[in-house]
C-alpha cells in the first residue's frame, strides 16, 4: 500500500512538473512576471486606471484584435472606468500597440492606421492595394504596400495574422 502510495505521489510529481512546464511553453516569451504589461508609452497610466476593479491579468496577451479592444475599451467605460480624454487617448495607443493583433487580410482601414501608426488616407490605400493584389501572403508583401513603415511592421510582426 506504501509502496502504491510512493508510486503514484511520484506519478503525480512528475505530471505536475510536465503541466507547469507545458504551461510555461504556452506563454511563450510572455514577460516573466505573471500578468506584466510589455514596456510602453502610457503603461503606467494602464497600470494604474485599469487595476481599479479588476486584476491587470485581465489585459495580458490574448488575441483581441484592434477592433475588440476599441470595442472592449468602450465597455470599460460603459461599466464605469474613469479617465480623461487625455489619459484615453494614452490607454488606447498604449493597448493598440503594444496588445492588439490585426488580422491583414481582413482587417478594417482604421486597424492598420492605429497599429501600424499611419493616417488614415495611408491606411485606406493600404487596404485598397491588398484588395487589388488578392491579399498578403508575407511581411514582405504589406511592406511593400504604399504609405507603410517596414520597421514598424517588424516591431508589430508577432501580431499580425496573415490566416
Ligand atoms: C469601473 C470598473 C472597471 C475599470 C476601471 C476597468 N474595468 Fe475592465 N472590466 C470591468 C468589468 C465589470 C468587467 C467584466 C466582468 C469581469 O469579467 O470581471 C471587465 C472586464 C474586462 C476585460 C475582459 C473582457 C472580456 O471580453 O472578457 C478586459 C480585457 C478589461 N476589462 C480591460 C480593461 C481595461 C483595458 C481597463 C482600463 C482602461 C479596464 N478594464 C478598466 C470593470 C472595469
């Protein structure tokens, strides 16, 4: 019986070790300590006005797109968070660029004008050129797009999605 119980606490050791581990590899290059925001303009007033109600571990990554954080945003203020316009307009660059993802193929004008930091005359042309070549396949092909900065689309690639 002894001998059962050693048997399965170390079954269960060693599960937990390959749980945490598998856990670990499904942050990925998540910053270390759990529930951090990545560096940024604007972090501090993040930090402080959206830890008000809830953990900060609500923002950290997850896939929300440029459109459901504008989306989510505005819900925080439908349910009460308090900012000026000036700290919101800091909130939203902050999480559009450096949390939200953008589906390239798909994505809405204003998306790429926000993520990729370009007016939005630049972002319409931007979405009218991939529309006249079918689509991106590569980073390459929306560089090569008319009005896009090539070294802000590596400093945002992780969040592009091309699928
Ligand atoms: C006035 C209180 C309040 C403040 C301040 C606040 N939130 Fe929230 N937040 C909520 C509530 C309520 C929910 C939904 C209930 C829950 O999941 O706890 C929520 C949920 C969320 C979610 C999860 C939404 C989802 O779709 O699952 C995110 C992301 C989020 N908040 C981000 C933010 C950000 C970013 C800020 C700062 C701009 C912020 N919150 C500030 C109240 C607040």
């Amino acid at each position: 019986m002894t001998r059962v119980r050693a048997l399965l606490g170390a079954a269960a050791t060693a599960w937990i070790a390959v749980a945490s581990v598998a856990a670990l590899h499904a942050r990925g290059a998540a910053p270390a300590a759990q529930g951090a925001l990545p560096d940024g303009e604007g972090r501090a007033v993040v930090e402080k006005l959206c830890s008000a109600c809830h953990g900060l571990d609500y923002l950290s990554p997850s896939r929300r797109t440029v459109r459901n954080w504008l989306e989510t945003i505005d819900l925080m203020k439908s349910f009460g968070a308090e900012a000026t316009d000036e700290q919101w307009r800091t909130i939203t660059d902050y999480i559009v660029g450096t949390l939200a993802y953008l589906h390239v193929n798909k994505g809405a004008a204003d998306e790429f004008a926000r993520l990729l930091r370009i007016d939005d005359k630049a972002a319409e042309a931007v979405v009218a050129y991939r529309e006249k070549q079918g689509g991106f396949k590569t980073l390459d092909d929306l560089k090569k797009a008319p009005g896009v900065d090539a070294a802000r689309v590596d400093a945002v690639k992780d969040r592009l999605m091309f699928e």
